[in-house]
C-alpha cells in the first residue's frame, strides 16, 4: 500500500516538473556557448550529476548524446552512476530539452565527452598540458578547477583561475 | 452521503501519500536493523564487525579502487571523488547527520560503489559491517568505545 503511493507519487511528481520545465519560457542563452553564465537548472540534475561531478550544462551536448548518456548510466566512462527510472527520465527531459540545438559534427556515433567536441578543443587550445596534468586540476572533467563558478553555472571569462 | 463522506476520504489519502513521500527519513540504526535482518537471512551470517567493515573499506577488491581512494581512510573527514577531484562531504555521521537518514540513497550509492570497487554487488554482511564501522566513527576519526 504504501510502495503504491510512492510510486504514484513519483510518477506525479515527474509528470508535475516535466509540465513545469515545459512551461519555462525559452528566455535564456541555450545556443550561447562562449562561456555565459547558464541559466536553466533542475533540483535532480544537480544533485544526482552533480554528486560525482560539476553538472554539466546542457547545452555542451546535442540531445543525441545526451541520450546516449543516460541510456549507458550503468557504465558511465567506468564507474556505475545508474538511476532510479523516475530520476533518469527527468533528467533525461531536462537535458534534452536545454540541449546544444547547434549543428554538430556528424559523427558515426553521438559523442559523449564534451572534451571531444570541437566547441570544447577550440576553447581550450590555450591551456598547456602542464595545465590538465596538474594534480589540482586532474583533468579536463574538473571544470571547477579553473572555472571557480561552475557550481552555479558560470564559466565566464572573468571567473576563470588557472591553479599553480 | 457516501459522497461526502468519500471525497475528504479520497483527500486525506492522498495527502499523507504525499506527507510520507519527500524523503522517508530514517535514523542510521533503523537501517542498519534492515541490513541486519537480510544478513540473517543469508546463510553464514555472523553478525557485523566494526573492524571487518573498516578492513573492507581501506583495502581494493580486484579493481584499481577502495572505498578510501574517494572517501580517505577517514570516513569523517572530506573525500574527493579520484577520477574528477569532486569533493565528497563526510561519510561518518559523526560528521555529516544526513548521512545513513535515506534507505533509497544508501541502496544507490551501495549498488554503484560496490560496482566500481568490487565488479558486484555487496552483500549485506559487507554493508552492515561498513555500516557499523561508519556508525562508530567518532568526529575526530577515533571510534566509539561501545
């Protein structure tokens, strides 16, 4: 009886905040990818992609490869960060919707590492090896390493520190 | 009448569904008693360890990663996640009283962490002895004399 409310429950709630992200207005800079400060966000994607990681923006990847993520959480670049079916199908909603609607490279497969998009090789051309391999930076995933606002979604020029 | 009687009826239950639901908050002991009660259901039960949940915690399991190559060999201190350099908040309640409050986030994190430690799933003598050894960390690191 009481699993039954649950679900019911969670199947509402999903439904209420796929009718609510529905209902927001397109007023933000999706298709801006220079480094603005993003504005769209949902209380599961920073919290469950955001536990292992900065969450990362939508708009880095078409919704292609966001799919492709969240169809392989089981066996995500190594590590398991499966979901529960409420949680991933509204994740997924959400990350598809705010995805990059830019035409991407078209390749056999939808990319899944934002590092491996031209976007990202073009923003980062700049930053030397010595960079990355820096044990306070570890790699390109560690946005937070340099970009100290990304927690809030802000990877703008003027809050980018590069740690020595 | 029936009417009547049945709306506030239909109200109510769909209420405390709802009161119930955000987060079925529960004290660390209460879990550990339903880890507990599967242990015993398995054959070979032999109660938990404090020292055997530890051991299991500091030690790799045929993959590249222990539960302290994130969490440190300090459940009560901050870890950080060894791939992204994420930081992870305090295991230890001790430390950190969300934790062990949310049986739904401690299957999750049991399942995806025992998948990347072990290549399986723990068995619940495993949980319950890191369970155990978790619940009796003091804040400074030490443990509990009980």
């Amino acid at each position: 009886m009481l699993f039954d409310y649950r679900s019911s429950f969670l199947l509402f709630a999903a439904v209420a905040l796929l009718g609510g992200m529905m209902s927001v207005a397109h007023a933000d800079d999706d298709d801006d990818e220079s480094g603005h400060k993003s504005v769209v966000s949902n209380a599961k994607w920073q919290a469950e992609c955001g536990s292992c990681h900065v969450a990362f923006p939508p708009r880095l990847l078409p919704a292609e490869s966001w799919r492709a993520m969240m169809s392989g959480l089981d066996k995500h670049f190594g590590n398991d960060a499966s979901l529960e079916a409420p949680d991933e199908l509204e994740i997924s909603a959400f990350l598809e919707k705010h995805a990059s609607k830019r035409k991407h490279e078209s390749t056999a497969k939808p990319l899944l590492r934002i590092t491996e998009t031209r976007w990202f090789t073009r923003e980062h051309r700049e930053v030397a090896e010595s960079v990355w391999n820096n044990p306070k930076v570890k790699g390109p995933a560690n946005c937070a390493a340099c970009h100290i606002q990304a927690e809030s979604g802000d990877y703008r020029e003027r809050n980018i520190k590069v740690p020595r | 009448m029936s009417r009547l009687i049945s709306i506030p009826g239909i109200l109510f239950a769909a209420f405390a569904g709802l009161a119930v639901q955000p987060a079925v908050a529960e004290t660390p002991s209460q879990i550990l008693a339903s880890v507990e009660s599967s242990a015993k259901a398995a054959p070979g039960s032999k109660g938990f360890s404090a020292a055997r949940g530890e051991q299991f915690f500091r030690t790799t399991h045929g993959n590249d990663w222990s539960c302290a190559s994130c969490h440190t060999d300090n459940p009560a201190a901050t870890g950080k996640h060894a791939k992204t350099n994420k930081v992870i908040q305090p295991l230890a309640p001790s430390a950190n009283p969300e934790r062990v409050t949310d049986p739904a986030k401690v299957a999750k994190w049991f399942k995806r962490n025992c998948n990347d430690v072990l290549g399986r799933v723990c068995t619940p003598q495993e949980q319950g002895d890191v369970l155990v050894y978790l619940l009796g960390i003091k804040k400074w690191g030490g443990h509990h004399v009980v």
